[in-house]
C-alpha cells in the first residue's frame, strides 16, 4: 500500500488468526505489551485485553499479596491494565495501611521488615517513617551493616 508516497509495511503478526496472537501475547511482559500496542490499532485492541493483564498482575503481585493479605481486584469501571500500573505504584504503602506490613526497599529489593520494628536500634519512628518507601539513602546514610 501507499499513503502520500510511503510504502506501508503490515506488521507480520496482524496476520495471525486473533487467537494465536492472544497466545503469543500471553508469553510477554508488561514491557514488551506496551511496546506492541504502539506499533498498530489491531496489537493495540489485542494487548488491551483484560486477560494479559489479569494475567501478569497474578504472576507478578499474586504471591505477594497472599503473603502480606491484600486481596484486590480492579474496580468494576477499572481495566485490568490500568489496574496493573496503579497496583505496582501502591502496594507497599497500603501493606502499611491497610494491614499494619511494614514494607521498605533497599538497593531495589523489598523487604517486610513488620517483625524488626519493635526492636529496631534507631526506634520504631525510623522504620515507620520509611513504610512502603525507597529506604535506601536512609539506610546508607546511618552506615548499616550488611
């Protein structure tokens, strides 16, 4: 095809029967969706299916929520991709909320640090004050141990 002089290349996995493309998709991260969805209208309408997203937030938040007690599924009016993105950035700060989880990140990894609060040298404040926060300056700042 053209438009205005330039050759239109179809994107080879237009062509795919919709479910082997929904297959396809089910294999990739939330990354590589957003990434699809940009290159056409039809991978756009194709990724935007609730079940990839239903999908990855189990594989990615299912066990976590398990173990500190946040049961949550999107709002009724809510996508399970919108879902998806809004959970990731508030899990941890509602952990504190919602369930009392002290969860804190150092160096990019979380930690439940919930049983260490009553005991912690510095007081309980400096936990509390970091609960479902990046710790990591605070933490190299009062020169912790490994």
């Amino acid at each position: 095809e053209s438009r205005q002089g330039r050759v239109v290349v179809q994107n080879p996995l237009e062509a795919l029967p919709i479910d082997s493309l929904h297959q396809i998709l089910s294999h990739c991260c939330a990354r590589t969706l957003i990434r699809a969805a940009q290159t056409s209208r039809a991978l756009y309408e194709a990724v935007n299916c609730d079940e990839h997203w239903r999908t990855l937030w189990k594989q990615r938040y299912g066990e976590l929520c398990s173990s500190i007690g946040l049961d949550d599924f999107p709002r009724a009016t809510e996508s399970w991709r919108s879902f998806y993105f809004s959970f990731g950035s508030s899990w941890a700060s509602r952990a504190y909320t919602e369930k009392g989880r002290v969860i804190i990140k150092i160096d990019g990894i979380w930690y439940d640090a919930t049983p260490i609060v009553a005991d912690h040298p510095g007081g309980p404040a400096l936990l509390l004050a970091s609960a479902g926060l990046d710790a990591t300056k605070a933490f190299d700042y009062t020169s912790h141990s490994e």
